[in-house]
C-alpha cells in the first residue's frame, strides 16, 4: 500500500514510518521514499531535497524512539 502525504509534516511522517515499520510512501512536491524497519531508506534518484527530507524524517524517528523512554 502506498501512503500519499500532500503536505511536508516531518513528525507526522515519522509516526507513519514508525507504526507500520515497511513499505512505501509518497510526498508531493518530494518524490518516493520506501521504509523499511521504522527507518526511510535512500531513493534511487539522489536529488538534494529528497535526500535533506530524508534525514530530516529519519532525525524525528530517532526522536520519537527518545521520548519512549
């Protein structure tokens, strides 16, 4: 299943990511990004917004696994 977000929401993006731990999903304006163990992976095409937009999303993962604790 595909996951489509019309917005850029970084920790609403990481909740997604975080609850469902695999699969895809797609932000407009962005690009696709798959998931895999509650962490978004490379792109196959390496611009430079996807690649900020994925370490972004991959820092509020880590934090929301912080507030956990």
């Amino acid at each position: 299943m595909l996951k489509i977000f019309k917005q850029y929401r970084p920790n609403q993006i990481a909740r997604y990511v975080k609850s469902y731990f695999r699969g895809r999903l797609f932000i407009m304006g962005i690009g696709a990004f798959e998931f895999d163990c509650g962490r978004l992976l490379p792109a196959k095409s390496h611009n430079l917004k996807a690649l900020n937009t994925l370490t972004e999303v991959n820092k509020e993962i880590q934090l929301l696994a912080v507030e956990a604790y």
